[in-house]
C-alpha cells in the first residue's frame, strides 16, 4: 500500500481512507491508484446493449 501511496502520489492514510467501505474516491484518485500500480483504465461500447 505504502508502494501505491507514493507512486500514485498519495499519502498512505489518504489511500486508506478512499479504498475503505465508507470512501468515496474521485474519479481523479482512481486514475492515480491504477496509475501507481501500472494499470490504466478503458471505457469500450457494449455491443450486447441496442441504442433505441
């Protein structure tokens, strides 16, 4: 976790406190913790849904 803090760059308690049950992590935080951990996020269509 303390790896993840610093490259992601957070302070530890900080990371603690988002990824618990009560956290709420905004999205920026999100892209920075995958960062950190050498993750990127996509968004792609689902193509099982039809546009009406």
């Amino acid at each position: 976790m303390a790896a993840v803090a610093e490259k992601a760059p957070l302070k530890r308690e900080s990371l603690y406190r988002m990824l618990s049950p009560r956290g709420n992590p905004a999205l920026s935080n999100q892209f920075s913790i995958l960062h950190g951990m050498g993750l990127k996020m996509t968004i792609q269509p689902d193509k099982t849904v039809t546009a009406s």
